[in-house]
C-alpha cells in the first residue's frame, strides 16, 4: 500500500529487509554518489556566482577550500576528544553483548533442562497408561 505521500511505504521496506548485503553496499554507494555529485554541483553554482571559477575552468579541489583547511586543523583535536569516547561505547557494547550471551545462554540451559523433564514426564505418563492398558485389556480376555 501506498503512503499519503504516494511514495511505497510497506511494500518498499519489505523489498529493504529483502535485499541481500551486497545489494545493500550497492545502494548505498549509489547513494552517496547522487549526494556528492549535487553537493559538488552546488559547489560549482555558488563558485560560478561569485565569479570565481566557470564551469570550463581547472576542476575545484576539496583541499582548496578554505572549510576543508579549517577541518582538517581542527581534526587531531577532534579525535583526542572522540576516540575515548568511541573506545567507551565500543567496550560499553562488548560488556553488554557479553552479559545478553550469558543471560541467554543461562535461560536456554534452564528451558533445555525444563523441556527434558517434561518429556521425561510424559514418556514415563505414556509407559504407564500403556501398561495400565496391557493390564486392564488382559484381565478382560481372562474373565470373558
């Protein structure tokens, strides 16, 4: 079905989760190339408005920008301050995926344990209505 929008909304995230990783990595560099391809064209708009390059002239370099300059000096004093907070959420994770493994390695022992015992139950409760049954079904054929 199709949303408001009239854009696919069910039937287009089913195709998503359908795709295989691959088609994934597709998709996304397809993406990310539409995306840099209108960024570098905006780029090239507002250049050509300021009168500083045409469209015919040498090719517009990320490292000549001055924002590019500006972001790689602030680079090393960015990643002091991300890379241990990167490395906390990263060992934070780990220590939670370790502790879910446990929990569900305990609760997987503890249903193991609880279904083998009713199945034990069970054949013993089968065992016996079949010998109650034997029982029952030979006296019969002795009194007729």
């Amino acid at each position: 079905p199709s949303g408001a929008d009239g854009g696919g909304s069910s039937s287009t995230a089913s195709r998503r989760e359908a795709m295989s990783i691959p088609d994934l990595i597709e998709l996304l560099y397809m993406r990310n190339a539409k995306a840099a391809e209108k960024s570098h064209e905006a780029l090239l708009a507002r250049l050509e408005e300021g009168g500083r390059v045409g469209r015919n002239d040498e090719p517009v370099f990320a490292s000549e920008l001055p924002l590019y300059r500006a972001n790689l000096a602030s680079r090393a004093k960015m990643a002091r301050r991300l890379l241990p907070a990167v490395r906390e959420r990263a060992q934070g994770l780990e220590q939670t995926n370790a502790q879910l493994r446990a929990r569900f390695s305990q609760l997987q022992r503890a249903w193991d344990t609880a279904t083998a015992k009713r199945e034990r139950e069970r054949e013993k409760r089968k065992s016996l209505k079949t010998a109650h049954d034997d029982g029952a079904s030979g006296g019969r054929a002795g009194r007729n």
